[in-house]
C-alpha cells in the first residue's frame, strides 16, 4: 500500500464514508473477492481432478455423458458451498453479538435474506444432484421420476442428500422467520439446522466396511462441521463485516479462536479420514499406493492445501489482528480472499475423493 492509499484508508475509516478503501477492505466488487475465489477454487479444483480421474470407455460398457460426468461434481462442489454459506451466515449474529444492536442490525439486515437465499439454493442443489447421482447409475437414459425414486429407495448417499435438502427447506422457513422478526428468532436454531443438515453429506463418500467404520465416520462428520464453520464464518466475516472497522475488532478475536480450533480439528480429522480410509481397504499397500493411484494423490493434494492454510491463517491471525484492534486499516480483505480461495480448492479436491477409486488388491 502507497503513503497515498494508506492516507485514504485512514480518512475513510475516519469518515465511515461507504464504497471507499478503508476500514479494513473495501466494499462493492474487491469486498466480494473471497466469495468469488471460494466458488472459482473449489469449482476449478473440481473440474481439474474430475478431469484427471476420467473413466477411459470400455467397448460395451456406457459410460456416463459428460453433462452428468462433469456436472455431477460441480452440483456437489456448490451444493457444498450453498451450506457453507447457510453455516456461515447463522454464526454470524452470535460473533456480532447482541449489545450493539445499532451496529450490528445493518449488517443482519443484508445477512439474513443471504442466508434464506442460500438455503434455497441448498435445497435445489441437494435434488438435483440426486437426479444426476441416479443418471450416473443409469447411463444413457433419462433419470425419471422413477428411477430417482429408485435410487433414493436403495442408495444411503440419495436418502442423506435428500435429508440434507429436507433441513435446507426446514431452515429456509426459520429463515423467512428470522427476515421478518430479526434476533426474536434464536439464532441458535439456525445453527443446529444448518450443522444438522450437513451431517449427511459424509454419507455420499467412500465407506469403510471394518470395525473403524464408526470412528471414522464420527471423524469425517468432525472434518465436514468444522470445515464449515471456518469456511463459512471467514467468507461472511470479509464480504459483511470487514467494511466496519469497529465491528471487525470486536468479532475477528471471537472467531480467530474458533478458526484455531477448526484449525486443528479439519487437520488431524482430514488425515484420519483419507489415510484410515487406504489404510482398511483390501489390498491397498502404504505409503505407495499414495504415489500411485488417484485417490492416494488426491489425499495428498487435500494435505498440501490444508498445510497451506496455516501460514495464511497465522497471518491473519498474529499479523493483521493486532493492528485490527487497534482500529487501524489492513488488508484483511485481501488475505481472507487467499485463504478462502485455498479453501475453495480443497472443498474441489475433497467432492473428487468421494468418487475417485481406492486401488484394489
């Protein structure tokens, strides 16, 4: 930043005048930045690896068209960020907090119809993408009524979404709830229903058939919550509260600590998770099976970029907040939309993995 910017940047944090460098960040587009590197990552992660894994065709045997073999994983990368965003959303009156009603109620006001928006979105995502999973079982035909049912009736991962779409639908009705009467609704009861909707979603990845199956399913459910609430609560925090510098001093402390935690548990849980997973299936033979085979390279990918967080994470963290409580103009905005871009990435890598192939024996 030049003697000129950061001059402008202190007036506007001054003045509080809106769509000016300041605060922290900056409003309109450059204050959108981490929303949109969170959908570009996590849309191009996912195209690149689906790319990657792509089924070589077998004379005699359909495979599924590229419509549903590309637009598959990018309903699940979006229905993802879709409850990512819903997550994000309901933490963020309880970070605002409720004793500065006149400084926290403008930036509700825009989160709340957000958060109705997105759940929508959630609940469509989540349908379609059962539409498309049975078109995938069903190569070269129409997904009818029928066979959705079908598969619903006999896959778990069809009967979690649509699970998950029931609590997006439960929470959009909160939701219209909480646009209309504002904090009178708990917003507690959006966090469980957002959280509670996404326990599902590890449903739809590869199983473990051995007596770990439990632990590690209780890990992926870890991994996907806190992923979530980090993800989610970075986003909403640099597109709607890094414009108000006092408001980002007072909540970016609260969630530092929770982002620490997430920190750790999204960590240790994501290595569990894509390790444990080699580890007991038949025949997989480590460490060589994570060189050779797709899964095994998309796991490490997945550990590459999560290591690539935490110096993203510390900067913020021991760099920027200091000089963000004391009122003083960063590029805060900027930094998270790095972060998020990376976290975009590995959501793209993780929607691979549930797909990509184990190697057998």
């Amino acid at each position: 930043m030049t003697a000129g910017e950061s001059g402008a940047a202190t007036a506007a944090g001054r003045t509080g005048e809106p769509g000016t460098t300041g605060t922290t960040g900056t409003t309109g587009t450059t204050g959108r930045l981490p929303a949109w590197g969170l959908v570009a990552g996590a849309v191009s992660a996912v195209l690149v690896a689906t790319a990657f894994g792509a089924a070589e065709a077998v004379p005699g045997i359909a495979l599924p068209s590229p419509v549903v073999e590309y637009g598959l994983p990018v309903l699940r990368v979006l229905l993802d960020l879709a409850a990512v965003a819903v997550v994000g959303l309901s933490f963020l009156p309880k970070l605002l907090g409720f004793d500065d009603p006149e400084r926290t109620e403008p930036v509700m006001r825009r989160a709340r119809p957000l958060a109705l928006s997105f759940a929508w979105a959630w609940a469509v995502l989540a349908l379609l993408t059962i539409v498309f999973l049975a078109a995938e079982l069903n190569p070269g035909t129409f997904p009818t009524p029928g066979a959705v049912a079908a598969y619903v009736d006999k896959f778990g991962a069809g009967q979690g979404l649509l699970f998950s779409a029931a609590c997006a639908l439960a929470y959009a009705g909160i939701g219209l709830l909480a646009v209309r009467f504002g904090e009178k609704v708990p917003a507690e009861l959006r966090i469980v229903i957002a959280l509670f909707g996404l326990l599902p979603i590890p449903v739809t990845g590869h199983a473990v058939d051995s007596v770990w199956h439990d632990p590690i399913m209780v890990s992926m459910e870890l991994h996907v919550l806190g992923a979530a609430a980090w993800t989610g609560g970075l986003v909403v925090i640099a597109v709607l509260v890094a414009p108000e510098r006092e408001l980002l001093a007072r909540i970016l402390p609260r969630f530092s600590r929770l982002a620490t935690l997430a920190l750790v548990v999204v960590g240790l849980s994501g290595l569990v998770n894509g390790l444990g997973t080699m580890a007991l299936t038949p025949g997989v033979q480590l460490p060589g099976d994570l060189l050779s085979s797709e899964y095994g390279l998309l796991v490490l990918a997945k550990v590459a970029l999560t290591a690539l967080l935490v110096p993203l994470a510390a900067h913020i963290r021991f760099r920027l907040l200091p000089r963000i409580e004391r009122r003083e103009g960063t590029a805060v905005a900027a930094w998270a939309a790095a972060e998020v871009t990376v976290m975009g990435l590995a959501y793209g890598i993780a929607v691979a993995l549930t797909t990509a192939q184990i190697p057998p024996g």
